[in-house]
C-alpha cells in the first residue's frame, strides 16, 4: 500500500453531530452540507491532501448521533504531498520513514479544522489496514427521544428539535408490551420504506425498551413541582447488529400509535406478519427525536486509542 518513505495508518473516528445541521451523513453534490462532506474537508486539510472517510451507519436528515464512527488511511507525508496517489508511489524520493499520527493528534487537529459546524471528533482509535467500520460493527444501538402529555403542559427550550413533541399522554405498559411482540428474528418488511436497499428483510432485533426518564437533569431543583413537570419524556431504545433502512422510526411510530390507542396491542403481530409496509398505517415517527447511541465492535480490532 505505500512506499519506503510513507507511513500509513488505518484510524477509528468516533463522532457525535446534531442533525438538523446537516442533510444526512453521506456526502452529496456539491454545496450540500453532510457530516461525511464536513469530517473529509477536515482531515484533508489536516493532512494535505483529500481523502476519503468511510462511515458505519449512514443517518438520514435531522438524526443526531452520540457514537457514529467511520474509519479512514491517513499517509503521513513530506509537506510537499499533494494528492493520495502519491502514497501509492513507491519511487518518489522524500524524506525517511515517519511515525504515524497519534490518535490524540489527529482527533486535535480534525477537531480544529471543523470550526463551528456541529460535528466533534470524541475518540480516535488505531486499527489493522483490513478494519472496515460498516462491515466490522457487531451492534448498533438507537434510541428516540419523546415528550408527552397535555399540550398546556410546558416544554423546555432545550427539547425543541430533539424529541417527538406528542401532546397525548402515552400508555407506557401497552407501549412496552407491543415493543415485546417485535424483538426477536423476524421479516421487517412492514417497517421499511420503499428506499430500503437491503438484500433481505429478516433482521434479528435483539432489544426495544421503553423507559420513563423523569427529565430532571434538564430542570434546576427548585422547578420540580412547577407544571413543566406535567410533561414526561420517553426514551425508546433498539439494538441489533443492524436495521432496514427508517426500521427504527416506522417501529417508533407504531409504538407511540399503541400508546395513544390509535391501534389496538393485539394487531401489532398481524401488522408484522403483513410483510407490507401499508399495513402499518401509522406515521413514521420524526428523524429529530431519533439518536444513533453506539456503534460496538471487537475489542481485538482496535490496536491503540486516545
């Protein structure tokens, strides 16, 4: 892969963004602002020369991420470099050998060079010139966001534009029970769009909880029995090795229909052995209240971190 006087590394970028900032992880035409088209503007300026960033899970509009990743070959070079075919050339004379980055330096240096735009760099992690970010993944979790209750009930500032604002209290115990009667093997055809490009349906769903967060850490202590406090915030939580493409927010917008009453706990099953999409006859829950959580791997692929 590279001369005698080149180093390359393979490197592990953990990153957290807020999506309504961007349209999407993955790069598009020109002008068209995406976290992909942010972090390869990044590390090619870092670097001096453009390169190319390949992500795990690639986000739609609107949805944040606390731990996405992607995985990128950094060459370290005389500063005279000036494209990565150059990391190809064994017979370009430059100067000795170089050490590799350290992951503490280039999560410092992209950091930098992103400026204002809401992405960070949280962990860089070095791994073997084989590791592909996507492939590799062993898990992925998600969770969605949702604040529920009257609407005369009071939402705080820092909710709008992460959460689905529903203004109907939500029947947590039915919620939990349909959540049930999804997790395992099965054929998500009802839960993907018509843009799914998966090869097959059946994923196996290892987990879906839905949990009451009181939502106190966002309140100072002397408003806990103010009426902000008439809102309650849910957080629905899915893992599997991975989903179909608006998999996660078709469930949650089934989930919320079950918790309102707008469809019954006894025909979640039927409306998942319909294997069609139109069977679902719910709302697809909004991208703004969904967050992929954590992307998991072998420990073994990593070879060092910062």
């Amino acid at each position: 892969m590279t001369g005698p006087s080149t180093v390359a590394q393979r490197y592990l970028l953990v990153h957290e963004y807020v999506g309504h900032c961007f349209s999407g992880w993955q790069k598009q035409p020109e002008g068209v602002k995406t976290v992909q088209s942010v972090l390869e503007r990044a590390v090619s300026e870092f670097i001096g020369y453009e390169t190319i960033v390949m992500g795990s899970s690639r986000t739609d509009t609107g949805v944040h991420a606390l731990a996405n990743t992607c995985h990128v070959d950094l060459c370290r070079r005389p500063r005279k470099a000036t494209s990565s075919d150059e990391c190809e050339d064994n017979e370009l004379e430059v100067a000795p050998k170089r050490r590799p980055y350290s992951c503490y330096d280039v999560r410092k240096a992209i950091n930098a060079r992103i400026g204002e735009d809401q992405v960070r760099v949280t962990r860089v992690v070095k791994v073997g010139p084989d590791f592909h970010a996507r492939f590799q993944a062993k898990g992925r979790t998600y969770f969605y966001r949702i604040a529920c209750g009257p609407s005369e009930g009071l939402m705080s500032l820092f909710h709008s534009g992460q959460c689905w604002d529903v203004t109907k209290d939500l029947d947590v115990s039915l919620m939990r029970k349909a959540a049930a009667l999804l997790v395992g093997t099965h054929d998500f055809s009802s839960f993907r769009t018509s843009k799914c490009q998966a090869t097959s349906p059946v994923k196996t769903l290892e987990s879906l909880k839905v949990e009451v967060d009181d939502g106190r850490h966002y309140w100072p202590m002397r408003y806990l029995g103010d009426e902000v406090t008439r809102r309650r915030n849910l957080l629905v939580t899915a893992t599997a090795r991975s989903f179909l493409y608006h998999q996660v927010r078709l469930m949650v917008g089934l989930l919320k229909a079950v918790g309102c009453g707008e469809i019954r706990l006894e025909d979640v099953s039927a409306i998942l052995e319909a294997r069609d999409v139109r069977a679902l006859r719910t709302a697809m829950a909004p991208a703004h209240g969904l967050y992929l959580a954590n992307v998991e791997y072998d420990p073994k692929d990593f070879e060092d971190g910062d």
